[in-house]
C-alpha cells in the first residue's frame, strides 16, 4: 500500500501533547455538591467538537470502499477526544487501524499557536489545500485554514515496521494521528 493510498483513507492526522484545562476550585459547606457540579461540567463537550466527530464518523461508515470494524471515542476533557478505529480497505483488502486525538480551540489562533509549539521535525508539510470531508460537512465550508504535516516511520515495504503520522490544523482544530497498517 502507499502513502498515497494510506493518506486517502486516513483524512485527517498524530501525536499531538494535549493541553488538559484546570477549573477552579470553590469550597462548599455541603460536600454533596461539589460531585455533582464536577460530574456535570465533566459531561459537557464542546457542541462542535462533536458535531465535527458526528460528522467524521459518518464520514467512514458510509464509504462503500470501507469497512469498519472497529470504533471507540473517548472524551479527554470537554474540548479533546481519543478516537481509536480499524477498517478494511475492500480494494486492496488490507486493514488500516488509527490512533487520533482532536482537540478544538477557542479561536483558529490558538490552534496555529498550539501547532507551532508542537515538535514537527520530523514532518513534512504535506499539503495547505483541504480535501473536502468532516469539516466541510459539519461547518457548510472548508476551513480557511488548513495544515497537513505527514512522518512516514519505518519501512513502508514491510508493515510490522511502517507508521504513518499526521498532524492536521482545520481553522481551530489540531488532529493527530498515527495509522498502521495491520494485515
């Protein structure tokens, strides 16, 4: 399979250091509230965050040319999430396993600013043109920022020693991932 091939299944792209937010603490005379106000504040996610995760997913489940075999979401905090999927590419029948994070800001700023920091020596700037998917379909629009730096790790002849990172700026959100490919 190619970095070419691998890219077209792969989207968006890894390894990104998140930046886990700390609230202020109150004192309350009643400990009884203090858990419910941090359970309740710990369910909220950012309202686009899942929307674009809604509109990624359906993104993959309706592509004829995949399978997916394998989906788990897990929220980091209210603005970051853990996605880690498998699917069968039916072309070439081989299986593509992802290991992403997402993590949305406040404003597209913050999100170039948080990129900049990241350590990117190894990657490429593969890309500064959108290729249309999660984000489009979510917002109506392509993002008027787009950033797609790719590593290629190991052997891409030899898949027990081949990974594929990426790191994507979509206006204010950073997505890291990593992709295998398993068989």
């Amino acid at each position: 399979m190619t970095k070419i091939t691998l890219k077209m299944f792969l989207m968006l792209g890894v390894l990104a250091v998140l930046i886990v937010s700390v609230a202020g603490c109150t004192s309350s005379t009643n400990s009884s509230q203090t858990p419910s106000s941090t359970t309740s504040a710990a369910t909220q996610h950012d309202a686009f965050l899942e929307k674009y995760l809604a509109a990624y997913k359906d993104l993959r489940y309706s592509n004829s040319s995949l399978h997916v075999q394998a989906w788990e979401l897990d929220w980091i905090n209210s603005t970051s999430a853990r996605l880690q999927w498998t699917a069968l590419v039916k072309s070439s029948n081989s299986t593509y396993n992802y290991d992403m994070t997402f993590i949305v800001f406040l404003t597209t700023q913050d999100a170039t600013n948080y990129l900049n920091t990241m350590n990117t020596t190894a990657y490429s700037l593969a890309s500064t043109e959108y290729p249309g998917g999660a984000y489009q379909n979510a917002t109506g629009h392509a993002p008027q920022i787009y950033k797609d730096y790719e590593w290629n790790e190991g052997n891409p002849l030899n898949i027990s020693e081949y990974s594929l990172h990426d790191i994507d700026q979509l206006d204010n959100i950073i997505l890291a991932t990593t992709a295998k490919v398993l068989s």
